[in-house]
C-alpha cells in the first residue's frame, strides 16, 4: 500500500503480533487507556486580515493586492494575488501536529496556497506552506512543499510536525488566492479548517464501546484499486499506490457525485472505473509523488461541491455516530498481515473507507485492496481494527469526513473538543 504521510512522522516500529488483541482485553503491555488529543476549528473568514479578499459566502478574490513571480517546472509565470491571514486561535492543550483542509473552486487560470504558523514557548514559527493547490494542470503543478523544516517544526508532506520538546499551542492560517494578471477569474475558498492534535504513545488500544450503528451499513460503491495495476505511471501506476483517491471516489460515488464519461474520456476504453483514474490524476501530488495526499483528497472532493476535511478521531464510538447520521468514513492504517483477520495483507499505510457494524460492532469496510470490486467489502473485528487504526505507530486515527453541506454532521463527543 502507499506510504502515506502519517507514517513519514509516526513511530517506524509496528506493533507485535497479538497486540489488538490484547487490547480488547485491556491487558497488553504498553496499552494506555487514554485518547488523542484533537481539535477541528473551522476558518471564520468574517474575522482576520483581509488584502483583496472578500468574506461572505466563503473566501473570494475581489482585488489584487500585488503581485509574484512562480517558477515550476511548467516555467515561470506573473501572478496578481489576494490573500486572508487568519486570527490566531488557541489550541487548548500542546499539539505536535497540524493538518489544514479546504475546499475551493478553483478555475483554470488560478490556484491557491494554505500556510499556516505556530506559537510555542518560544513566540510565533515562521510560515510554512501546507500545499499549493489547482484543479487545471497548466497553470501550476499541484504539490506539497518538501524542505521546509527549522528548529520550530518541519512539513511530513500534509502535516505541520512540531519539533521536539516545542509543542504548538496556537497556531494562525493563511489563504492566498492567485490569478492571471488583469483575468477576471474569481478563485473562491468554500471552507476551510485545521485539525491540531497530539497522539500519545501507545502501541495498543483498549476497545470502544458502542456508539449506536451495530447492524447499520451504508451502501456505498465497491471499487478496487488494484484492477488499475500498471495504469498511468505518471500519476503513481495504480494498484497499491491508488488507495486514496480509490476510497474517496468510493465516497463520492455514494453520494452520486462522480466524474462524468466526458470528464473520462481520456481514460483507456477497457479501464473497468474510469472514476478511478479520474481521481488518481486530480489528487496527486507532484512532490510527494503519489496521491495519497490527505488534504489534496478532500479538495478534491470539493471539486463537486462536496464539503470535505480532515481529523482525527478518537474511537470506533466516534466514528460509529457518523454512520448513524449516513456519513462513510475514510480511515488511514497501518499493519502486519498477522493484526488484522481477513485483511490478507500487511501494509506500511493504507486508507479505506468504514460503511458500517454488523450487528455484533465488527467493522464493515469497503477496503481497496481486493482482487476485484467484487472482493472490496471485508469485516473485520472491533478490536483488532481500532488498535491498528488509532495506535500511535499508525496514524493515530486520521480520517476523511466528506458530505454534502445539507448534509448535517452529527454532535460531536460531549465533554471533548470538537473534531469535525
């Protein structure tokens, strides 16, 4: 599976074999019965500092503030730009990780970069840039900045990293809108937010209780990555590589949004889901190689006008209350073929996406990484799947949320931060 970005700053060593386990018992060395830390805060555009941006149904380019140069490798080109700086928002406890998510239309012509800084002990970080994003292929090429790194934090591709022993309590984010000079495109930010949290170190995770989804199961399309072994090389060549922008077109497809034929039709006629590839072109990340980029996968689900971000969430009891509400969940993981009964493999990163519980509270995945479509629904048990989804040597719990805006998210936890 793709080595997503969670695993370029989690602990390299995995788990052993037995420890989930364990965890349902409670009873294995090194669990720790105690839960993330996470906050969502969405962007409130009303508030902040404003340079030709204007704020009303989302984030709009109205006037050019100045001007940049930009160099890729499709060249060197003149852009006139708007920017919103946001006001600093308090964490709530010492975050070591910062994601920020967005959904933006954002036409041919135009493009946008997310930034974001922090404060430690030590005052305000720099600015680090969290992705420079398009939907059009000409203009720039969609991509993470990799080398970004000080004494304060560094960039693991989506992810801002604290550095060791300066953790972030507050943090700022910067949109910056850009156009071609003197165009009358109007590039729009929809929404946008920052996931903080801090993942405590734990190599394995007591079960959850129920959370009111046992015997529900969304039905959501059924598509494997790996019927697109070997397609398209210059966007990672499928297969193993393509589970991200597999699960969200799984998404996507339950909530009727999908490509068009004409939007494919570039596709090879014998590709069994065009949807697929559609996804893989229009997710991936030029410098991270790959489109497993987890906030490039929920902009791209804006493309349709989807209200799309990404969190991490603390339990099965969580993310059962999105089921309830109808809402098919995306899950980042890692783990030997032994952790996980039914998988058939083992895997250094690897998304999927829940549809539900059976009647007994085992999860019901639509997971990518089948022979066939035919094969993608697997169940596999509570406790071994929430050890190896919210352990600290995994990704701590990541997860998608991607619904429409009508489509209301459920109360969040009581007592905790929100984190969606």
């Amino acid at each position: 599976m793709s080595l997503l970005s969670s695993l370029l700053i989690a602990t390299t060593s995995a788990a052993p074999a037995g420890a989930a386990a364990g965890s349902a018992a409670g009873s294995a060395a090194g669990t720790a019965d105690v839960t993330p830390d996470v906050v969502f805060q969405r962007a409130d555009f009303a508030t902040g500092t404003a340079e030709g941006t204007t704020a009303g149904d989302g984030l709009t380019f109205g006037s050019a503030a100045g001007t940049v140069s930009y160099t890729d490798a499709l060249g060197t080109r003149t852009w006139e730009h708007a920017r919103w700086t946001g006001t600093e928002r308090a964490v709530g406890f010492p975050a070591t990780e910062l994601v920020a998510s967005w959904t933006a239309d954002v036409p041919p012509r135009s493009w946008m970069q997310v930034e974001t800084r922090a404060r430690n002990a030590e005052g305000l970080t720099k600015w680090y840039s969290l992705g420079r994003w398009a939907y059009a292929e000409g203009d720039i090429r969609r991509t993470s900045v990799p080398g970004q790194g000080d004494g304060d934090a560094s960039v693991a591709v989506d992810t801002l990293v604290a550095a060791a022993g300066k953790p972030m309590t507050a943090y700022q984010l910067r949109l910056t809108l850009y156009r071609a000079p003197g165009s009358s495109v109007t590039p729009r930010v929809r929404t946008s937010g920052v996931m903080a949290s801090h993942v405590p170190d734990r190599k394995s995770v007591p079960v959850s209780p129920g959370g009111g989804a046992w015997g529900t199961e969304l039905d959501v399309p059924r598509r494997s990555q790996n019927v697109h072994q070997g397609h398209y090389p210059e966007w990672d060549g499928g297969g193993e590589a393509w589970c991200s922008p597999t699960s969200t077109t799984m998404v996507l497809g339950y909530w009727d949004k999908w490509p068009s034929a004409q939007d494919t039709s570039w596709v090879d006629p014998s590709d069994p889901n065009p949807e697929v590839d559609y996804a893989a072109r229009y997710t991936y990340d030029h410098a991270y190689e790959g489109a497993g980029n987890w906030p490039f996968n929920t902009a791209y689900a804006g493309r349709y006008g989807m209200d799309g971000f990404v969190t991490r969430l603390r339990s099965l009891t969580e993310l059962e209350l999105l089921i309830k509400a109808g809402i098919p969940v995306v899950t980042s993981q890692s783990f030997k073929e032994s952790e996980l009964p039914g998988a058939g493999y083992g895997t250094n990163g690897h998304l999927m996406v829940i549809v539900g519980f059976t009647s007994a509270g085992d999860v019901i995945a639509n997971d990518p990484a089948s022979s066939g479509n035919s094969t993608v629904r697997r169940v596999y048990p509570r406790a071994n799947f929430e050890n190896v989804w919210l352990r600290s040597s995994s990704s701590g719990g990541v997860a998608y949320v991607i619904h429409p805006p009508g489509h209301t998210l459920p109360a969040t936890t009581p007592g905790l931060p929100a984190n969606w």
